[in-house]
C-alpha cells in the first residue's frame, strides 16, 4: 500500500508538471496569436455625396473595435480622416501622402499602441525613382507603399508590415509596381528570417499578373488558412447593399504573409446597416500565429 501511494504521489507530480508546461505552451501560442487586415476606407470626403464621411466614419470606427484588429493596413485614408484615427486612444497610425508629407491619400497602418513597438519605418513611390514623390509607368496617380517593423511586446517576435495601393488604370503599373514592391521587400527584411504582411488593394483579380508576382514571394492568406476562408470571393462591393448585382470586381484586395505567419482563420466582412456598407470595399480580417 505504501508503494503504491508513493506511485500515485509521483504520477500526481508528474501530471502537474505537464498540466503547467501545456498551459505555458498554450499561453504562449496565445500570446504570439494576431487579429490584421487590409481596409480600403474610400477616400472620399465630399458631403454632397449620399453617405458621406461624417456618416460613415464612426461606423468605420465601431467596425474596427468590434473585430478587435491589432493590425490595419488602410488605403485611401486622406489628412482629414487621418487625424480623425489619431481620436481612437488605443490605436496609433504611421503613414505619409503619396503627394508628400502629409498631402494626398496615404497607406496607414493602424496598430496597438500598448502591444507593438515601432522599430522601423519608411515610405517609397512604386515607380522608377521610388525613393522620392513620383509617378511611376503608365499609373494614373501617384502610387505608394509604407511599410515599418514591429516588436510584438507580448510574444517577443519581431516582424514588418507593408502596406499599398497599386493603381487602377495602368497595367504596367499594375506589373511594375508588384515586380518593384516584391523585389524592396527583399531588399528591406533583407536577411531577417521574420514573419512578413503585405495588405493592400491590388486592383488586380486573383488570376492576373500582379497577382502571380506576389505570390513567387508571399502566399495569400486566403490559399492558407487552416480553416475554410469566409465569404471571401468578393472584396470590392460598392457602397449600397444591393450594388453587387450591377457589379462585377470581385476579389482585388489582399493580404499575403510569409511562412512566418501562420494563419489560423481568414474572413472578408460584410458588415452593413442593410442598406450600406461604411466603405466601398470589405474589410479582410484574419487570425495569425508568429513563429
């Protein structure tokens, strides 16, 4: 009898040790664990039109918080709607115009200001001269891409975050600039082995040129989700509800990762008071893993 309570004592031991270094492992899987996106918000800021920004801003706000995004790389955020971001106290933005500093629609990338530390940022112009305002091939504005590398405070890992808009009219701009965008992300994460976004609206269908540039280097996060993406076959919707019937864009906003990034559920929200939706284009959210 007393062999076997020491037995019993031992394995009671033993099972505890392997009880707490599951729940650290857990723990820690958890604390590695992100909610990013890619967010076209429409730039468009004319109070004439039918749902005007003053509308549609704090429903863009609620959107946000309520899916609880750490990470947001936004397109079309004008000055104006730039420092209306700045009033969300939990988040901080980085960014610049695509015309200069501060002028013109910038890619913002909205993150966790307790959670993420900025290491390091910057902005290039997809275009022949991409270090300084230009325009680049055959595009029809100014096209740009802001990127910067976090701390992540609670699982330690370190990674970047690249943010862009190709252009909607050119396709060589639409080509040369994922060719350029693809070949600076190399050239900037250069021989860090560290977990890598790229979101943005590509203006490019799944199927096209832009799109197999991007994928020779990152995956998309829809082709890789452990789970069935969610609703996802169309991310460009217009902003009525029932404009999807006149339409046909289909899928042209994307967030890719490296193999860094694991990533655990992929959706694209149709979020909508029943008659509009707060943007033109879906949001795309997504639960990821560092390694």
């Amino acid at each position: 009898m007393r062999k076997t309570g020491w037995a019993l004592l031992l394995f009671g031991v033993m099972a505890l040790g392997a009880c707490r270094e599951t729940a650290t492992k857990n723990s820690g899987d958890e604390n590695a664990t992100l909610i990013v996106g890619s967010y076209n918000i429409w730039c468009n800021a004319d109070e004439k039109e039918p749902f005007p920004w003053s509308q549609r801003r704090e429903r863009i706000k609620e959107l946000i918080r309520f899916h609880e995004y750490d990470l947001l790389g936004m397109q079309e955020v004008r000055p104006e709607q730039v420092d209306f971001f700045r009033t969300m106290e939990e988040y901080d933005l980085l960014g610049t115009g695509r015309e200069g500093p501060g002028q013109g629609e910038h890619m913002t990338i909205l993150y966790r200001k307790d959670r993420f530390q900025l290491l390091d940022s910057a902005t290039f112009w997809l275009s022949e001269t991409p270090d300084t305002v230009s325009l680049g091939w055959d595009a029809a504005y100014n096209r740009i891409c802001t990127w910067a590398k976090f701390l992540d405070r609670k699982s330690g890992h370190e990674f970047y975050f690249f943010n862009t808009h190709l252009d909607h009219m050119g396709p060589i701009a639409q080509r040369e600039g994922a060719r350029l965008l693809v070949r600076k992300i190399d050239e900037i994460t250069g021989q860090d082995s560290l977990p890598i976004f790229c979101t943005g609206d590509f203006n490019s269908r799944p199927e096209s040129e832009p799109i197999a540039v991007m994928t020779q280097r990152l995956h998309s996060a829809k082709s890789v989700s452990q789970t069935p993406p969610y609703n996802a076959q169309i991310t460009y919707r217009g902003l009525t509800v029932e404009a999807l019937d006149t339409m046909d864009v289909g899928e042209i906003d994307y967030l890719f990762v490296n193999d860094r990034v694991e990533v655990l559920k992929f959706g694209v929200l149709s979020d909508s008071d029943g008659q509009c939706y707060p943007s033109d284009h879906l949001p795309l959210w997504a639960r990821v893993r560092l390694h």
